[in-house]
C-alpha cells in the first residue's frame, strides 16, 4: 500500500482538455480558461521527435495529466513489464502532476485489443487488479487514479457493485480515483440504475480528476436507448447536469473535457473549456 | 457461467464466434447488439489506425478496397504492443502474400515506405554531424572512415519507381511515375519525414555505409553500378538533411 499523502494530486482545481497535436498553436495562442492539459501516454512512448518537443514545450505553460490507455490493469494475465517500463520512462523524464488508467482490460496474451473491455466484479478480480495497482505504484513511485469505465452490458457471476468495488480497491491499495462522469451516465442509462444513485454511493473523497466527455444514441436489441462513449462530440446537457451533482459531493476538483473523434477546432474545444470554468465557478458561488 | 478474456477476446475479433456466456443486462434479456459495440469499437479504432498510417496505400487501393482489407489484416494480425504508432509492420509481408492483390506488385514496397515514414517521425533525436567534419579528417583516413547514419534515417530499397508513385500519390499536379527502379532514402531535418529517390548506385553506397563498410568499399560498390558515380551530391543532401550522426576514422 502506498503512502498517498506523499503524493498529492497537483493539478489545479481548473479547466483541462484532452490534448490533441493540431490544437498545439492555436492553444498557446489562446489558452481560455484551460490550465492543465491531459496526453494519452502511448501517444508520447516513440523516441522523440515532433511529440517530444511539443510536450516538452506544453509542459512550461501547463500542468500536465499522463492518461494510460494500454496497460490493461484488468487484465487476467501479468502486466506487460515492457510497457510498464516504457510508462517509467515516460513519467520520469516528463514529471506529470499526474497519472491515470482505466478499470479495464485491452491486452491478451500478446495482443493489445485498442478497447477499455468490461471486467465482472468478483474477488478474483479485486485481488488482481488490486496487485496490478500496487505494481503500477510501486514501479512508478507515485500514486494513480483509476477511472470508472462506461459499461454496456454486465457480468453474471459479479458479486460487488461498482462503487464498492472502487472503494475497495482505494482502500486496499491507497489510489486514487478519476471519476468520469459521462461514464456514469452512459453506465447507468445503459444498465438501468439512476446515475445520482451512483455518485451517493462513489467514494467521492478519493477523487483527484473528473471527466467530462460526448457521447453517442443508438439502440439495443429491444429498441432501448443504448448509449455510446464516443468522445465524438461536445458535452451532452444532462452530464453537465450530472457533473454539478458530482461536483457538490467531490468539491473543486481538476475537471477534463475530452474530445477524442471528430476533433473540432481550437475555439470550439476551448468554449468546452469555458462551460466546465463555469461549473466550477458555480460550485465557487455557492 | 464464467466468460474469461480468452473467449471474450475471441468472439470480439471474430463476429461468426457466439457472445461470450455470463454477460447480461438482466434475465432473457438479448445483449448481441450490446456485445456489438465492443466488437465495432475494436474493429474501427484498427481500422481508423491503419487508415492514418498508410494513407498512399489507401489511395492506391481506393477506399472501399482499404476498407475490406483493413478489418483482414486486423483479424490477422491485431497489434502486438499498445503502441499504436507502429501499429502494421506486418502490412508489407500480409500485402505480398494478399493473394487478390499480387498483381499490383509495389503494394507491399508502398507498405515499408510508409511503416518506414512513421517509425523515422517517432525515431529518437540526435545531433547531425557538422559540415566541417569531413575536412578536418584526412583523404586517406577518410576513405578508411565509417558513418553512423541517425535513427531517423531510413532506406527502402524497391525494385519500382517507389519515390515517383510516393509523390504521385501525395502531391498535387506530381509527373507521373516512371519507369525505373528507385529507392527511397527518409531523413528527418526537425520534426516531417521526407523522403527523397535514389539511383541503384546510391542505394548500393548507403546499403554498403549501412552495412559497416568504409567509405572507400561503399564508394566501390556504387562506382560498380554507374562508373560515373558521382558522391559529392548525396553526401551534401545526406549531411544538410542531419542524416548523419558520425564519422568514425580508424583512430577512433
């Protein structure tokens, strides 16, 4: 278990967005209200070059948040050594404020699968994927945040709910937590349960980064809203909804929009930005 | 009934493989089209990840032919790493065996320059030798030297007009390929990949500097293939390019 104290979140309680390289100029140019920024860690794990230097100059301007979305922390196997070195290297010479990974699988056996896959929520996964958060802390030095998964479908055989299975993991291995809040929605739209329930059930102390992001409509089976974590768009209105909820148990928190498909402008992007200043500020008001 | 990866990953790559047992969304409920969205998610984020890696090869084969290999090639060959910016090595060895497409010959060619292009933009930074450094040395030390070439320096040897379809491809109002063989040297001032054409008695001196041999041998092996070769211009494009890291005379 590691000592969390030693290392606090130190992103600031402001806008972030999820870094995309054609926004490079544009958003030194005119950063809005946007403080912090977040990279997907195996965008940056090549030997230099263009992603290199564009990190290495950001990094001056603003906080950076390192998000993991290939280390398959649910994985039934072992952690991929090599990867996880390759994350070391990373964290080591850039330095984030941060560090965050999915509850999710994508690698098996020797082949990455480029999805955050659903695990069941048994005490077999909690042991090992307790153990995979202790290597990744360990090796890193540092502690990390794990992030809720948007969910389609669920497991027979789970035997914990969501949230207590987060809290168990925080317990267990002193993480920390990125609650993604359009995750929420879509999980509990998808699965049938009220998504505020679930934020009164969510350790909301653990909490060191929240996300906000687009998602997509489409249909089940039975004709039933079925909805799609596409990070396509711009926020829909019942997260933003959602994340004042999530905002008024967690408090100021370092709050992300990601738009990861169709990637819009810079201005676009930033008025994003702008609106999660002012659900911050709102809370502020209070 | 437990569903572990080994099953969950084989019914995801494969749509004719049944849904895993133990998924639900509640009793008798039918999950196909729930199960679905991680099927699609996997097969176009490989997909999408191909698209931008071979782009030429894309336009080559035209869209709707890329697009019903690419799920093919992902079914064959997933990634092996996370590392999705090396994602198609395999591409230029699947391509040459593709049995449909062996009568376009310089498809698998078009693959290894563009694995080539993307490997060299990620390819770690290092110092360029200076200009001055091959006056400093003398000729017959010179001759007996080896170069070191930077990692972001690639040469893809084809027996096509490998550059010239490259350009074709790439650039509007480029001439049309013609017909000779050409092998594509990449280097990478700053940050872009560029790639330029090589003779068959350039390609024969950088395969030889490639190899360990000195500069005397590689002037040999060119010279073999075209008695007039003349160094002078490649060296000058190879050294204002930062393709060159090293020279190594014998004293070193």
């Amino acid at each position: 278990m590691l000592d969390a104290t030693r290392h606090p979140p130190r992103l600031p309680a402001a806008p972030g967005v999820g870094y995309k390289s054609q926004h490079f100029s544009a958003l030194r140019a005119d950063p809005g209200p946007v403080k912090w920024l977040e990279v997907h860690a195996e965008n940056y794990m090549g030997d230099g070059g263009r992603p290199h230097a564009q990190l290495r100059a950001l990094r001056d301007d603003f906080a950076i948040s390192v998000h993991g979305v290939g280390l398959s922390i649910g994985g039934e196997g072992a952690l991929d050594a090599d990867h996880l070195a390759r994350l070391k290297t990373l964290v080591d010479w850039l330095q984030p404020a941060s560090f965050s990974e999915h509850l999710a699988w994508s690698t098996h056996g020797a082949e990455f699968l480029d999805d955050l896959l659903p695990l069941p929520y048994t005490n077999a996964t909690l042991t090992r994927v307790a153990e995979h958060i202790d290597q990744v802390q360990n090796t890193l030095g540092r502690q990390m945040l794990l992030e809720n998964p948007s969910s389609y479908l669920a497991f027979a055989e789970s035997t914990w709910s969501e949230t207590d299975f987060l809290s168990e993991l925080v317990r267990r291995t002193g993480c920390g937590l990125l609650l993604d809040v359009n995750n929420v929605f879509i999980s509990a739209t998808n699965l049938g349960y009220t998504a505020t329930g679930y934020l009164d059930a969510y350790p909301t102390d653990a909490v060191g980064e929240i996300h906000v992001g687009g998602h997509d409509e489409d249909q089940d089976d039975d004709g039933a809203l079925l909805l799609i974590d596409s990070h396509g768009r711009a926020v829909a209105d019942p997260v933003w909804t959602l994340l004042d909820y999530a905002l008024h148990l967690t408090g100021p928190t370092p709050l992300l929009v990601e738009w990861d498909n169709d990637v819009p402008d810079w201005p676009s992007l930033r008025d994003e930005a702008g609106r999660a200043e002012q659900a911050l500020a709102a809370l502020a008001d209070r | 009934m437990h569903s572990g990866q080994s099953e969950f990953r084989t019914a995801l790559l494969d749509p004719a493989q049944p849904v895993p047992n133990g998924l639900t969304i509640g009793q008798g409920k039918p999950i196909t089209k729930r199960f679905a969205v991680y099927r699609n998610n996997v097969t176009v984020a490989l997909v999408d990840a191909l698209k931008a890696s071979f782009p030429v090869l894309r336009k080559l084969l035209g869209d709707k032919n890329f697009d019903q290999l690419a799920p093919t090639f992902a079914r064959a060959h997933p990634p092996s790493t996370p590392l999705m910016m090396h994602y198609g090595a395999e591409m230029p060895a699947f391509l040459a065996a593709f049995q449909p497409l062996q009568h376009i010959g310089y498809l698998a060619d078009v693959a290894r320059l563009e694995v080539a292009m993307r490997a060299s933009y990620h390819a770690a930074d290092t110092t360029p030798l200076p200009a001055d450094a091959f006056g400093a040395v003398q000729p017959e030390a010179l001759l007996a030297a080896t170069l070191t070439f930077a990692p972001t320096m690639h040469l893809i040897r084809s027996d096509w007009p490998l550059y010239d379809i490259w350009r074709f491809n790439m650039e509007e109002s480029a001439p049309k390929p013609r017909a000779e063989a050409q092998s594509v040297l990449i280097t990478r001032p700053e940050f872009d990949p560029i790639p330029h054409p090589l003779d068959p008695a350039e390609t024969a001196w950088i395969s030889a500097i490639l190899n360990g041999d000195a500069i005397e041998a590689a002037q040999d092996a060119a010279v073999a293939r075209a008695p007039d070769f003349d160094l002078s211009p490649l060296l000058t494009l190879l050294v204002q390019q930062g393709a060159l890291t090293h020279l190594n005379t014998p004293k070193d």
